[in-house]
C-alpha cells in the first residue's frame, strides 16, 4: 500500500507531467514517452542499488566507475567472442558482487569510512577501465550482432521497453527483499541505529557487507543493459556522475542519508521525476549545463526536507 509520501511524489510527477505537456505537447509523444521510459528502467536499476547502501548508513560513490569498468569488460568479452554472452554475464554480475564484497568488508570490518572507500573506488576503477582499454573506446564491430542479448536489453514487448520491464521485476524483488523479509528489516534496523541493532543482537558486520554486494551486484545488471544501450563505451567519462543521479533518485524517493529509512517504491518513483525534470530540460530548451544544477538542486532539497520531516517528528538518531 503506498504511503503518504510516495503518494506525494505520485502527484508530484503527474504535476510536473502535466505542466510539462502543455508547455510542449511533444512531451506525450509515443516516441519520447517510449525514450523516457527506456532511461527510466536504465537508470532505476542502479538507483535501487544505491537506495541499499543509502539505508544501511552508507554511500556509494564508485557507481559510474563500477558501470563504466564492468562496460568495457562485458564489450570486450562479447565483442570479441572471448566468451559468449551468457558466460560474460555471469562473470560481469560475479564481478560486480565481489567488487561490493570488498567495500562492505572494508566498511564493516576494517572500519573505513563509506565515503573514503567509495571515493578510493571511484578512482581506481576509472583508472583500471581506462588501462583496460588504453584509454580507447571500446564498442562492437561494424555489423556484429547478438539477437536475443540485444532483444533482452534494448528492445521492447508490447511497446514496452525491456529495460524497464527488468526494472519493475527488480523493483518487486527488491522490495520483498527490503519490506518483507528479516534481512530488510535489520537493514532498516542498522542504518537506523547499529549500536542499538548490535545489542539486540543484529550481525550488523553481515547485514553491511550484504547490503554492499547487492549494490555492486545490481550496478552490474545496469552496466550490461547501459553497455548494450550505448554500444561503445569511452572508459574516461562513459558512467561520469552516475552516482549522482542515483543519489538524487534515492533522497527524491524518500531515502534518508542518516540512513535506516527508505522504500523501493520511492526509489521507482524518485527516478521518473528525475527523468521527467531531465526530459523538461531537453524539451524547454534549457541549456543541458544546467542538468547537473537540477541534480544538485534536487538532492539538497531532499535532505533539508528530511530534516524538517526529523524535527517535527522529534527524532534523533544516534550513530556509532
């Protein structure tokens, strides 16, 4: 059942639609809808990913670099038939959780700050893409085709975009994941309080290090369908401020970056504003330079309205 604040940012949406189809009709275009659509489920994948380490306390910063170095290797294998696609698949999304694995054990058990990990992330595995390639973009060949793979990540059923199919199915697992099993619920538990969650007797050390390997593991999944949306991937800005967008997408949605608060369906609902304010931009003429205003905008925003939500609330929330 949706609560008082998705129901809020529903009708936020459908304001900001319609006040955006009547400034420009071409806003309901089945071309533009259908393109809108299409970044919506690209760009929801990795947001939900980042709602995770956002709930549990966190932040990952490393998103772009993850998405761009995973990009590269995926084209690489596929690309040059080092493995098939399903083989390459499995190594990206295997690659994508250990790489989450390492952050949450540095985070929870060596004790590193979230921020300083992410950030030492962000570099090395731009840098690691950018070797990987020599600096070069990395892209099929003229003529190379792989049917199923690009029908299962770039193309559409019922005029629906296979991306934001992958979305929504993702969006339903995750969300049983996060409200309606007992991880979620010493997730929420941890990011909330984790001296308090320790002494109830919370694994908060596991609890961190598996909400850090479904970021990575879910960014992974968004690397491939990015790698096969774009088909050629320059490994020094292909991902660039990706993780932005998800934080903006996480805080819109109702993620709180205390941590322990946050929905799946807030998530959902934080991109498609997003996407809808990206798409106001493109259509109204306003100088694209102005996107990453509108992000920063966006993400100051949430925070000062869950500060307000906090002190009307009286809450306070310890951290250890």
């Amino acid at each position: 059942m949706i609560d008082r604040k998705n129901l809020g940012l529903l009708i936020l949406i459908l304001v900001v639609s319609g006040v955006v189809a009547v400034l420009n009709p071409r806003f309901l275009s089945p071309v533009n809808l259908s393109n809108t659509a299409n970044l919506i489920g690209l760009f929801g994948i990795f947001a939900i990913a980042q709602a995770f380490v956002i709930i549990s306390g966190g932040i990952e910063l490393s998103s772009g670099s993850v998405i761009a170095l995973l990009g590269v290797i995926y084209v690489d294998l596929v690309g040059n038939d080092v493995l098939s696609p399903a083989s390459a698949t499995v190594l990206v999304l295997a690659l994508g959780a250990l790489i989450g694995a390492l952050h949450g054990v540095l985070v929870a058990r060596v004790g590193l700050q979230p921020f300083v990990v992410t950030l030492c992330g962000l570099l090395i595995y731009r840098g690691i893409a950018r070797y990987y390639t020599e600096d070069a973009t990395a892209g099929f060949a003229f003529g190379a085709s792989f049917p199923g793979l690009e029908w299962l990540t770039t193309g559409r059923l019922l005029g629906v975009p296979n991306s934001l199919t992958a979305l929504l199915v993702i969006a339903g697992l995750t969300g049983v994941l996060l409200h309606r099993s007992v991880y979620g619920r010493t997730l929420l538990a941890t990011g909330r309080n984790p001296q308090a969650a320790r002494y109830s007797g919370i694994n908060t050390t596991l609890v961190l290090i598996i909400a850090y390997t479904l970021c990575a593991g879910l960014t992974a999944i968004a690397a491939i369908y990015l790698a096969m949306y774009t088909r050629s991937i320059s490994p020094a800005s292909h991902g660039n401020f990706y993780e932005l967008y998800a934080i903006a997408a996480a805080v819109l949605g109702g993620c709180s970056l205390r941590g322990g608060e946050g929905s799946i369906l807030g998530v959902v609902l934080g991109t498609v504003l997003l996407q809808v304010l990206q798409n106001l931009v493109n259509l109204l003429g306003i100088p694209s330079s102005l996107n990453f205003a509108v992000m920063g905008s966006v993400i100051i925003l949430g925070v000062l309205a869950d500060n307000w939500l906090l002190k009307r609330k009286g809450v306070s929330r310890p951290k250890a």
